[in-house]
C-alpha cells in the first residue's frame, strides 16, 4: 500500500513536471504564489513615501507639453540611482526606460509628464510654484506610478520572463506626443501596451476599465470667415462675415443632429466667435473654431470634411469667403482610444487580483480624446482609469478644474498595477515549448 501510494504520487509528480512542456502557459494567469497580490502591493506600499516626495516635486514643478525637461531629468536620475538603463531623448524630452531579459515577448507601460496653462487654486504646501501651469490631470502622479513600477520591477527583474518597456512621454495635452515617441522608436517591438489615467470618480483602491472605445478621436478647427468692412448705416455696401459667422454657427450643429446615426456618439463645439470692435462699423472678417469629438477615426474624419464643406458653403450663401485649418501641425487628430477585448479581460483579471473583483468597475465611455490612442493603432492596449477620489481630503474635483486634488494612496497602487500588469503578461505569453 506505501509502496503503491508512493509510486502513485512520484507518477503525479512526474505527470505535473511534463505538463508545463505540453500546455501553453497562455491559458490563464501563471501566478508566482498565492499571496501574488497582496505581496506585491505590499512591496509597492513601503514605497509610499518615496513615491509621495517625487510626486509633490512634479506637482510643485509643473512644465507644459514638449519642455518637459526638469520633469524627465528628475525621473531619469532616480533611474540612474536604481540602476534602470534608459534611452533619451525621444521627442525632445521623452525617454525610455528597459527592463528584463532583453528579448521577447516585449511589454509596455505609459506615463505621461505635461503639465496643463491652467493656475492652481488649491492651498496647500506643495501648491504649484509656476504661475498659470498645473499638474491638474494627474500627469505626475502617472508619472511617479511608472517610476514607481520601474522600481519593483527591477527588484524582480530576476524573475521577468522577458522585457519591459516604461515609456516616459511629453506632450499628452494637445501635443500628440506619443505619436512622435512611436516614430522615434518608444514601442521597440512591444507587442501589447498598457496605460493608465487617473479617475476622480474612482475612489481610490478601485479601477474601471472597457473594452472596445472608450474615448473619442478629437481635432480642433480655426475658421475664417471673409466679408468687406464697411459703415453699418450701409449695410448694402459691405458683406457682413458677423451675419454668416453667425449662420455658420447654427448650421454646423445641424451637423450632429441630422446627419449623424442617432446612436453614435460625436460632438461639435463652437468655442469661440471673434469679429468686429466697434459699434457702427461692419467687420472686414469673422474668425471662430472649436473642437470636434467622434468615438471612431472614420467618424471624425468624415465630420472634419463636411465642417469643412458648411463653412466654406455657408460663407459663400452669404457672399463671405470662408476658410477652414484643421490646426494639424500644431494639435495633430488624435485616434479614437479603442481598448483590445483580450487584454482588457487580463487587466480585469490582473486588477481583481491586486483590488478585489468588486473594485474593478466598467468604465465609462468619455468624449474627451486621450494620445495614447496612437500606440494603440499600432499594437494592441488598454487605457484604463484608477481611482483617485477621497471626499475626506477633498479629492473630488474633474481633472483640468483649477481645484483639482489627488489622494496619493494611490501612487503605489498605480504602481503594482503596472508591474503586475507586465510581469503577468510576460508570463502568459510565453513561445509554449514544443516538444
Ligand atoms: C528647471 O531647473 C532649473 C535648475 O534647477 C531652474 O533654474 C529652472 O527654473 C527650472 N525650470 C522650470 C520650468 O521649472
């Protein structure tokens, strides 16, 4: 009976050691151990005070889309002082920084380091120290979640069962910055990308996450609309580009009310009318933009045209010329952000592991637009939101809102998110073995 017993359990054991060899390992999440999670946010946790010091200096510190440059010099020192390789610059202030085998599967992970032209009304000690720039969309504290990824990561990196790619990019706000860290070479042949923005509707300890679109392709428009100026006792002896601004207007909405499927989503906002000074003198021209918004590329793209086409038709009914700038070379169209059906399952699975199931929420789907959609036009990604709101401290205001405050306990949740993400990537997708 002993005898059989032990042969039995040495044919299971020899069954189990065979099995890795037969089956994909991509079949469901390889955790290291039990405790995966809770270990790991808890090595991520006596962090917290590092992370909550680079975080302040960013905050403190803010510069705007494309001169990031005590921004990335902080973050590439702390790199140096752990001993993390990086290449910089990428898009004048961009870097990245690698970490594991070297080789493939290749994954990675995205932080962006603007600041917003916004003056920050929040009194509190580490208060922006540049007036009219703010870190009021949580670009720091993403900022600091990476670098506090590249930390754990590197303590692991024994483990990482290939490579991982911190992408450190600029100009997130307007400046299309991922687009110009993709052409320099950022994704070097990751496969799949993960990103993360804070969410004040999220409390903190919660993420929520979509798959398919989740915010919109978005564009800017300047137009200018041509008349003949004149006295405005002699109407009849000027073109009046204030009455076909104003017709302008009004037909671009009709725009979204009557040539758009019902149930698609697209917005089309007229920001600003500027013409004219005076009150007894008709204006020579009318210049007026705004922004277009689509949950689909196509969508936008066909929606640039035909704004286009109103504009230009519009001025002319009116005997105005009218003419139309995407404004692309300075606010290139960012993609719609659409979210991979695969990995946003894995990131579901990877955030109920660290969270808990019921603090990963379905996200919403948002209008605003978001550059990480770029790399995710090129390999598959997911963006997704973590919470950041505490109504005891006041972390309850939109981001881009002058009040805008995050509870930092979130910074190294953010941070074992990411690693967990990569780690657990990596060890799903590994070349199965073929025997
Ligand atoms: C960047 O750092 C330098 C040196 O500390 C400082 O003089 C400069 O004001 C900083 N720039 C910004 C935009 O904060």
């Amino acid at each position: 009976m002993v005898k059989l017993l032990i042969s039995h359990s040495f044919g299971i054991l020899l069954l189990l050691l065979l099995l890795p060899v037969f089956l994909p390992s991509s079949v469901q999440i390889v955790y290291e151990d039990e405790d995966y999670g809770a270990q790991l946010l808890s090595s991520a946790k006596q962090d917290t005070d590092w992370l909550i010091s680079i975080r302040r200096k960013l905050h403190e510190n803010p510069e705007l889309c494309f001169q990031e440059h005590n921004t990335s010099a902080l973050i590439r020192n702390q790199l140096h002082k752990l001993g993390i390789s990086y290449t910089y610059p990428l898009a004048h202030t961009g870097f990245v920084a690698q970490i594991g085998t070297g080789s493939p599967p290749i994954v990675a992970l995205r932080a962006d380091m603007d600041a917003l032209p916004l003056q920050e009304l929040v009194e509190w000690e580490h208060k922006s120290k540049r007036d009219g720039v703010m870190h009021g969309c949580g670009h720091d504290a993403h900022t600091t979640m990476l670098l506090g990824a590249a930390k754990l990561l590197n303590q692991r990196k024994d483990h990482l069962k290939g490579t991982v790619r911190l992408i450190f990019q600029p100009a997130e706000e307007g400046g299309a910055g991922a687009s110009y860290m993709i052409k320099e070479g950022a994704l070097g042949g990751a496969e799949a990308i993960f990103g993360m923005h804070i969410d004040t509707s999220l409390p903190t300890g919660s993420i929520a996450t979509l798959s398919g679109p989740m915010l919109a392709a978005t564009c800017f428009f300047a137009a200018r609309i041509e008349g003949k100026g004149g006295h405005a006792a002699e109407p009849h002896n000027s073109v009046d580009p204030v009455l076909a601004a104003s017709s302008t207007v009004l037909a671009l909405q009709q725009l979204i009310s009557r040539e758009l499927d019902p149930l698609q989503s697209q917005v089309l906002s007229v920001t600003y009318v500027r013409g004219g000074e005076a009150f007894n003198v008709i204006s020579p021209y009318v210049e007026l933009g705004g922004t277009l918004r689509s949950l689909t590329t196509q969508g936008l793209q066909h929606l640039q045209q035909r704004v286009k086409e109103v504009i230009e038709g519009q001025a002319a009914v009116h005997r105005c010329k009218g003419s139309v700038d995407m404004k692309e070379h300075e606010f290139p169209a960012y993609p719609a952000t659409i979210n991979d059906e695969t990995l946003n399952s894995f990131v579901n699975e990877v955030g109920s592991l660290l969270l808990g199931a019921e603090r990963v929420k379905e996200s919403k789907k948002v209008m605003a637009g978001e550059d990480f959609a770029f790399y995710q036009q090129k390999i598959p990604g997911v963006m997704f939101g973590i919470g950041i709101r505490n109504e005891g401290i006041g972390a309850i205001h939109s981001p881009h809102s002058p009040y805008f405050f995050l509870d930092e306990d979130a910074l190294p949740i953010g941070a074992a998110l990411h690693t967990a993400l990569a780690e657990l990537y990596l060890n799903q997708h590994q070349t199965p073995i073929t025997v």
